[in-house]
C-alpha cells in the first residue's frame, strides 16, 4: 500500500515537472491583451512571491470564465477563491457559480510550480487533528489535506515559525474553517516537528496565502514517519470558537457598493482639495521669507497664522498635509495612525474630530480599519511596559514584556467588541507595600491571593493599552474584552 501511494506521488511529480508555470507578468500581461483594459484588472498583493494574484472581471459569464480558466490551466495556474472585489474571498470550487452574472468579481490564482527557496534550518513543524495522527505516526505525511481554507494541488503545508502562539493561531484558524459537525470529532489538535535534514531530496516553496509572520512553505512530496515527531498538543476547548459571520452574497455587494460610493465620494474631495491647496500654495509663496521658512519652534505659534490663511484663502490644507504625513509613514513600511499627541503640539486641538475624519476617510471604510487594527497588535512579537507608557497608561511597578496571540473586532446586533488574548514573555514586578520583586512568568512563586490581584491589574493595563491603540486606528467599539492566551 505504501509502495503504491508512493508511486502515484511520483507519477504526479514527474508530470508537474514536466511542465512549468509561465512567469506571472507573462500571464498578466497575455491576460489584459486576450480579455481587454476595460473588461478585467490585475490585483497584486505583498507577500505573493510572484506565485499568487488576482483579476477583477467587470462582468462574469460563463464564456469569459472559460477563457479565463482555460487559458490559466495551460500557463500553469489554478483558481483558488472567487467573490466580490475588494471583499473576503470564498473557496472557489464551492461558489464559482454564485457569481457567474455578477459584476466586479475577483478571482484569486496560483502558480501549479512556483519558484522553489532554500531552507537553511533543520526544522520545520505541522499541525494536524487527532483524527488523523495514528495514521500519520504509521505511514507518515501523504498529499491529501483536511479542511483546506482555499482550492489548492494536494501539498503539504508546513510552518518554520516555532513560537507557540504561530501553532495556536494555525490551529484556530483551521479549527474555525471546519463545519460544525467537523469541529464535534476534534478533541485535540498535534504540534508535529519535522526534522528537515530527513527529506534532503524535497523541494520547498512559500505558501503566498498565509499570514507572513507564519513563515509558511509547503512541499509537493511525502514525509516518511522517521522525519516526524509529536510535540505538543492544543486541546480544542481552549480554541474560541467564532461565530459565523460571513455575509451572504446581497449583503456583500450592499457593503461594496456603499464602500465604493465612499471612494468616489473620497476621490471628488481630494480633487476640490488639491485645486483649493494649489491656491493656498500660491499664497504661501507670497508670504514673507520669515513665514515661509519656520524652524520647530514656530510650529507652537503656527495655528493663528494658518487660521488666517485658512479665513482669507477658505482653503483647507489641513486635510492635505495629513494625507501626505499618512503617505509618507506607508511609504517607509509604517501603519499610519492618529497620533493625538501630534495633532495637539501642531495647535490643532478644536480640529481633532475634523483630522480624525480625515484618517478614517484615508484609511478606506470601517472594515478595513478593524483589520488593519487586529494585524498591526498580532503582527507585533512583543510590546512592553514602555509602550503602555507611551500611551499615557501609568505602570508603577510593573516592567514586562507581552505579545497578542489572538485579536478580533466582531460586530453583533449593532453594537461592537474587541476580544483579545494575550501573555507576558517575560518581566517583573516590584511592589510599592514592600520593595519585593516578583517574577512574572513564575506563577507558583506568588501566593494566590497577591497573583489574583496582580493578575487583575495586568490584565486592565493590557485592556488600557487595547482601548489607546484601537483609538488611534480610529476603531469605533463598545467594550473590550481581555483574557490570558
């Protein structure tokens, strides 16, 4: 039987081989010249590794999905999601004929035989339910996959990131894409470690689809029993289960529809404001050389004189100057956010509702300033008791470091929550009562009672400094909830 699964994996490797993926310019170039500039749109994403993008067809019948498709399948590319542009994709073999008819649909695809990388460590680790693990500790890892998140070739998917929170947020991630009859047969979850320097014949390639702080690759060839070892194991009843919040395919283009409204609406304004700020600039270089060339310390004194700019040109450059702040911090790889602080040090305060608008308007709509939000706190691998600080949340005694494993905005009957997870990496804290130091991550050292207490504390610190960030992403929220990961 081995022998056999063996075979057809070689079989299917020989034929991949024998013909390789046309380079993804190439195919979108080709693409635009067959289908037409008015008819579809490339889409490329960060983190793709020239292996994944996306078309938007202005409108989908079955003919031009042919063509499409067939097209792709002969250059080497496969459809992996298909929904409404500039909204959450849904696996494309199960909805593909939801959206035939519809207009602005994009359709994600992917290289059958992407570019293949170097892998210098030795390990590299998997996650797999109970379900499956005597299987797996018999014969070893075969090509078929379980509750895949999106259309792909049979691979196995491995991840070279070994922190625990990247098994935690793999295993919810696959936990809450099953059904819920699936999820009833799962009781655990295993962490499996594979030892690399056991497979030196397979090619490894980058998963374009997953979170980029996973470091996710995958591989096209069976793992033999020998390179595979258990690790650990995440129970399921600690994995929050989220609730079904997918929108139907009506409410999708309702949610589109006003998001483009928003955007036309966005780009007439910047237009009148570039015109009004071409007039301003005009007046600005009539003003005297002491005006126009103000150090730092003006800047307290700047507010009465752009106010009068402001009264006797009815310009207003103060949106454009934010825009081109905002632009400028993206432009070196930063996430723009309200700084309130700046807002008031340049004499703003009276307009912080107005600069607020402003960067909600350039971030996009409400959606994407929550996941924005949950990215940039899970995306951080620790933060400290410096950064509460910087926020105005007063520490005391405490000096720690901690990280977010799990951050989610969900919106219910009108009203919003932010629940969050979270643990200290490491750190102390020094009581005031006795000048004793404690160890944080030492939770048997400290009596019950004193690390109820602290724990306590901990926790409304974090709750402050979830409450400050989501504020500076302009994340509007009714109440926030926060546990230990």
């Amino acid at each position: 039987m081995i022998f056999i699964i063996y075979m057809k994996d070689l079989i299917r490797r020989i034929l991949r081989e024998e013909f390789i993926s046309v380079d993804m310019k190439t195919v979108q170039s080709d693409l635009i010249n067959m289908i037409g500039p008015s008819k579809i749109k490339i889409v490329n994403t960060i983190g793709s590794f020239n292996s994944s993008f996306s078309i938007i067809v202005g409108h989908l019948d079955q003919e031009i999905l042919d063509k499409i498709n067939n097209y792709m399948n002969e250059k080497g590319w496969f459809p992996h999601s298909i929904g409404l542009s500039n909204m959450d994709g849904h696996r494309y073999s199960k909805n593909v004929k939801n959206y035939i008819g519809e207009d602005d649909v994009q359709i994600g695809y992917e290289s059958n035989t992407p570019e293949g990388i170097n892998i210098t460590q030795t390990k590299a680790f998997h996650v797999t339910p109970d379900i499956f693990l005597d299987k797996i500790m018999e014969t070893g890892l075969t090509l078929k996959s379980e509750g895949k998140l999106s259309d792909h070739p049979n691979r196995i998917y491995l991840f070279l990131n070994g922190e625990e929170n990247t098994q935690k947020g793999i295993v919810s991630a696959i936990w809450n894409s099953l059904s819920k009859e699936r999820q009833e047969t799962i009781k655990d979850y295993y962490v499996l470690e594979i030892d690399l320097t056991q497979i030196p014949n397979h090619k490894f390639y980058r998963d374009p689809q997953a979170f980029i702080t996973y470091d996710a690759i995958y591989v096209d060839q069976p793992i033999p029993k020998s390179a595979i070892k258990v690790i650990d194991r995440i129970d399921t009843s600690n994995i929050e289960t989220e609730d079904d919040i997918d929108m139907t395919k009506e409410e999708e283009k309702l949610y589109r529809d006003e998001k483009k409204r928003k955007e036309e609406e966005s780009i007439e304004q910047q237009k009148k404001s570039d015109l009004t700020y071409d007039q301003f600039e005009k007046s600005v270089n009539k003003l005297p050389d002491n005006l126009k060339n103000m150090n730092i310390d003006d800047l307290m004194n700047l507010q009465e004189t752009i106010k009068k700019i402001l009264r006797e040109e009815k310009v207003n450059p103060v949106k454009k100057y934010f825009f081109d702040l905002w632009d400028e911090q993206k432009s070196l790889g930063d996430t723009p956010r309200y700084d309130k602080k700046m807002v008031k040090r340049l004499g703003f305060s009276t307009k912080q509702r107005d600069i607020m608008g402003y960067y909600r308007e350039y971030m996009g709509n409400v959606y994407d300033l929550r996941k924005e939000f949950e990215r940039y706190l899970t995306g951080k691998k620790e933060l400290t008791t410096d950064d509460m600080e910087d926020e105005g949340i007063h520490t005391g005694g405490y000096d720690f470091s901690f990280k977010f494993s799990y951050v989610f905005v969900r919106e219910e009957n009108n009203q919003v929550e932010i629940f969050v997870d979270f643990d200290i990496t490491h750190g102390s804290v020094t009581l005031m009562t006795n000048g004793e130091e404690y160890d944080l991550t030492d939770h048997e050292s400290i009596e019950d009672d004193l690390w109820l207490e602290l724990s306590s504390e901990i926790q409304d610190m974090i709750q402050d400094f979830v409450v400050a960030t989501a504020n500076s992403f302009g994340v509007e929220f009714y109440d926030v909830y926060v546990q230990w990961g």
